[in-house]
C-alpha cells in the first residue's frame, strides 16, 4: 500500500514538473541579473547592515541563553 502510494506522488510529482517546464514556469532567466544590474550601492550597503544586524542579534541571543553545567 505505501508503495503505492509512493509511486503515485511521484508520478504526479513528475507530471506537474513536466507541466512547469511545458509552460514555462522555470524560464526567469533575468530576475537575478536585472536584481544585480539595477542594485545600486546603497542597497548592497543596507543588505550588508541588516544582515550584520541579524548576526549580531543572534550572538547575543546565544549569549543570553542559560545551558546548565555538564
């Protein structure tokens, strides 16, 4: 019965991966270079900040955090 199952989903798993390259659906193939072409300098400098943020953020958060002696 599982393989059945299994069998099944990856059929229909294999159908609508067909279907999306039928129609189209994986041809963007300008999105990541017109991000790039149209990214200017102060938006790489906010990404730069807010993911040093995040990282900072996290590292305090570690440091907050109580673990118990071993």
């Amino acid at each position: 019965m599982m393989l059945g199952i299994s069998t099944l989903l990856g059929g229909i798993g294999l159908v609508l991966l067909l279907w999306g390259l039928k129609t189209g659906q994986f041809e963007d193939e300008d999105k990541f270079l017109n991000g790039a072409r149209y990214d200017g300098e102060e938006e790489l400098q906010d990404a730069l900040m807010m993911e040093q943020k995040k990282k900072e953020a996290l590292k305090r958060k570690k440091e907050k955090s109580y673990s118990p002696p071993d």
